[in-house]
C-alpha cells in the first residue's frame, strides 16, 4: 500500500466549516501535512450569512447581529479587517429602535405610562428565567417568580403567560382606560407583552413559546456590550475566513448525499485505488465519491433532522442512538425577514403593533393571519425608505409561499389599520403624536425576503432547546462518531466524523459565534490528534 497524508473534508461552507478550514490551513500550510477540502452544496459560500444589496441598501437575509461586542470574536475580525462601518448604507437600526412608537389595532397610539410597565415586567421576568438574578425586583416579585418559575421542567411560554396572569395584581394597573376604541386596560397589557412574545419567538426560532425549555435558558450566554450590525455585511467576515485558503479547496455546487462511514468492530472492505484506507466515503448528487480520513460535518440541524430519520440514508451505517435521540429532541425553527421598499421616501415610525387577539370580535378580519404575530415594521435605518418586518414559525413559512403581490396586499392593509389614525387623540388627550403618518400614505413598489425553512440545504433558520431536550443534547451533539477508537487501528479509525455548527456549542447555540467557537473546536480537535498543534 502507498501511504497518503490524511485528507480532512468539512460539509458547508459557512461560518463553522470555514472558521475550522481557516484555522487548519494557516497552522499546517507551512508543514503541508494534510490534504484540506471545503465542499459546499449551494452556489455560494457563507450557509446562514447572506448579505445582499436592496433597493441601494446593503441588508442581511441571515445572520444580522454581532450580540454583545466585547469579547466577541466576530466582532474582532470585524474590526481587524474594517468592515463594522461603510460608506454605503446599510441595515444598520441606528438609534432610533430605542423609541418605538406603539400602537394598538385601529390606530390606538398606545401612551409610554402603559407600555412602559409591561414592557418592563416582560424583561424582568426574561431576565429571571435566564439565570440573572432578582436585582431590581419588588418583593412581591420575587415571590411570585420563585413559586411560578422554577416548579418542573416548564417551558418559557408558560411560565410568561403566568407571569401575565399576575400582571395586574403585582402592578396594580388600571382595568378600563378611555381613548382606545373597544381596547381596555386588560386586552391592551395583553397585546403589549404579546409584542415582546413575538420578539422572543424571532430570537429563539421557537415559532410556539411552550416549545422552548425554561431550564436550559439560563444556560444561554451572550456577550456583554452593545449589540451592532456590520456595515460592509457579514459577507466580509466570510470572505476574510475563506481568503486564506488555496484556489480549488472551496468546491461548490457540491452536495453530499450519503456518508459511509466505518463504525467500531467494522471491518474495513474497500480501499482507495489501491492506497491506504479511508474510512469515510462521501457520496455527491452528480453520482461521484470522495474518500476522506476526517469528515467534519456543519449542516444545519434542519438537515441532520432530516437526514437521521428512519429510511433517509444520509448516514451508512446510522448514527448511533444517542446521537439521533439529541438530533430529534433539540428544536430548530424558522425565522424570515421582510424587506419592502416605500414607493415615496415618506418618514415612517419604529412601529410596535399591538393586535387584537386572533380570536376577538374586535379584530379587523382584513388583516391576514400571518401578520398577526408581527411584533414591529420600521425602516432599516433612520432615512431609508427600506422597512423590515421579522416573522417566525407557521407565519414565516407561509411568508415563503405567498408571492410579491399578496405580500404586499397584507403589509399595507396591516399598516393602514395602525397608521389611519387621524380621528384618533392619545389618552392623555394629546392629538396623536404620529398625526403626520397617516397609513393611506404608504405604498410598497418592491418585496424582498428570506426563504430558509423550505431551502433544502438549510430547512429552517436556527436552533433552541427545546422541552424534553436540554442542554447535554447540544454537548452531545458536539460528539466525534466513533466515539473510541486508536490511529492504526484497521478496525476502528479515530474522529471519522465530527460535528460543527451553531447547535452544536451549548451555551452560545443559534448564534454566529456559536458556529465560529464549534469550527474552532473540531480544527483544535484534529490537531491535537495529529500533535500538530498546541492551541
């Protein structure tokens, strides 16, 4: 047999699969030890990330955030190679989200004095259910989160909706206010703290709040600091990671299908044209194969949900038990973006909209159902005549199927119902302070949004820990196949398939920087297996 340098192939080029291809090729190029490959099923490199240009501007149909600057490492490559501002204008939400203006449906601007304290309690109660402690709260508060939020494993939109339940006893809050058409003081705290549901169900990707686990949120971490966007788009951090790596290593348009792979006690049949063994052997949508010593795996858990169950093939041998059993129990949602462009540059609000309940008689049935869980539309920055709108759940996959015109039909007849105010006066008995912006006025020329819950090399957008996993299924799911195994061994070759990704890292899962620390991981991982590296 004529022995061969190992060859390492990653799954997806995005933000996991080339963090770890960046970090193996710069710490072996001057050794030429391993023979490195990216193989990509997509026409483009970055997976979740996609930065595109609309209407002028530069917007994000993925990843959008860098959460909390400091000690971020995304932020740091950011900044290293200037890409956290540009002379281009981009979806930058400058400033001005700080001072949502909240109105209820029919046009209802809702007065601070009432929004304020639910919106207050909401992250109060957020705050309690990860983990940060009790400062700031009344006493009565703290008894009340300590006999409802921690009984059992419940999930967060339980223990929300008993948080709302005590709202009015624990704020003591008007009942019945006057200004507000058929809205009283109960229905409009209701639709307030729904607005801020809704966000949380955009944040987690968990479409229905009773899905997502209360115990494991104290368990998810975010960085300290601001929370930005990227000027130049997260594209740059993408296009900065690939750099480094030789012409050729990236191949797209390269889908797998099936990975053979070579469990313990397997006995090895077949070998590479005569060479020593691989263990791995990927098999591509156009019919041909790869061979590979190491295959680190970094599709979304959409996909691996998709790929383990009974009768898909996408593993051969299956994957063990107790790596599908973490596969199947871990949530992993979808969330899209909207993007429409005014057809007149009027001035258009952060709008917080508070809806009726999709079952009250007060409802305008005009409006349809999937943007009933909109929690806000405004423009991606101040001057920009581009608004984004975000959607999670059942309400985001049908984004997906409805067409430009339908779209846009919805938005405005939505947007008329909150902006047509003009015969309306705040309960202060102030004329309304959006009296300029009148909904009539606003018309919609283009339509852009993201499609990720039905694209097949994503299925969804995210993942969350949902009730009945926790977080040693994200631990799990970091775990090289086969789980023992000595090199040399003709009968079980060590880390023939690892795992990246963001739901992969158990405290910063969903995240960009998830993905980047997991990719990070698996490289470190072969490394330390070869003693080609210390870091």
């Amino acid at each position: 047999m004529v022995a061969k340098k190992p060859r390492i192939v990653i799954i997806g080029a995005g933000m996991a699969g080339l963090t770890a291809a960046n970090k193996l090729y710069t710490t072996l190029a001057s050794n030429d030890s391993i023979e490195l490959c990216v193989v990509e099923g997509g026409t483009r490199i970055g997976g979740r990330i996609n930065t595109k240009e609309f209407c002028g501007d530069r917007i994000e149909l993925g990843a959008t955030w860098i959460h909390g600057i400091k000690k971020s490492p995304i932020h740091k490559i950011a900044r290293e190679i200037s890409s956290l501002r540009s002379d281009k204008a981009w979806e930058c939400m400058d400033g001005f989200m700080d001072e949502p203006v909240t109105v209820a449906e029919g046009g209802y601007e809702i007065n601070p004095s009432i929004v304020k304290p639910v919106s207050s309690f909401f992250d109060k109660l957020m705050d309690f259910a990860q983990g940060k402690g009790s400062e700031g709260l009344s006493n009565e508060e703290i008894e009340f989160f300590h006999r409802n939020g921690v009984q059992g494993r419940v999930s967060i939109g339980c223990f929300l909706r008993q948080g709302l339940d005590a709202y009015g006893c624990l704020m003591k809050c008007p009942k019945e206010l006057k200004g507000y058409g058929n809205w009283n003081g109960k229905s409009l705290d209701e639709a307030i703290f729904a607005i801020h549901e809704n966000t949380q169900r955009t944040y987690t990707a968990a479409g229905d709040l009773l899905t997502l686990d209360y115990k494991a949120e104290s368990e998810y971490r975010m960085f300290p600091g601001e929370e930005i966007t990227i000027g130049k788009g997260y594209t740059s951090i993408i296009e900065f990671l690939a750099s480094v790596l030789p012409a050729g290593s990236i191949q797209l348009g390269r889908k797998v299908m099936k990975i053979e792979w070579q469990p313990e006690n397997h006995q090895l049949l077949e070998t590479e044209n005569g060479h020593d063994f691989r263990p791995v052997k990927l098999n591509f949508s156009d019919g041909s194969v790869m061979w590979a010593d190491h295959v680190i795996v970094t599709v979304s858990l959409g996909v691996l949900k998709s790929g383990t169950r009974e009768n898909s093939g996408m593993f051969d041998p299956p994957l063990p038990d107790f790596k599908t059993q973490a596969i199947s129990r871990l949530g992993f949602g979808v969330v899209n973006k909207l993007f429409l462009e005014l057809s007149h540059p009027n001035r258009f609000p952060f709008l917080q909209m508070a809806f009726h309940r999709s079952n009250s008689e007060f409802r305008n049935h005009k409006i349809p159902w999937w943007m009933r869980k909109t929690a806000y539309m405004c423009p991606i920055y101040g001057k920009s005549s581009v608004l984004i709108s975000w959607f999670a759940g059942k309400e985001a996959l049908e984004l997906e199927s409805l067409d430009d015109e339908e779209i846009i039909d919805g938005v405005s007849t939505t947007i008329s119902s909150f902006l047509n105010h003009n015969s309306h006066e705040s309960c202060n008995g102030k004329v309304n302070s959006m009296e300029s912006c009148d909904g009539r006025e606003f018309e919609f020329s283009k339509v852009l949004k993201s499609q990720w819950g039905n694209n097949p090399l994503f299925l969804g957008s995210y993942s969350y820990v949902a009730v009945g996993s926790s977080g040693e299924d994200l631990d799990t799911m970091a775990m090289p196949l086969p789980k023992h195994g000595n090199l040399g061994s003709s009968s079980c070759h060590p880390l023939q398939i690892l795992f990246a990704g963001e739901a992969t890292h158990r405290t910063h899962y969903s995240t960009t920087h998830g993905a980047y620390f997991s990719g990070l991981r698996e490289a470190n991982r072969l490394l330390r297996h070869y003693h080609l590296s210390e870091v």
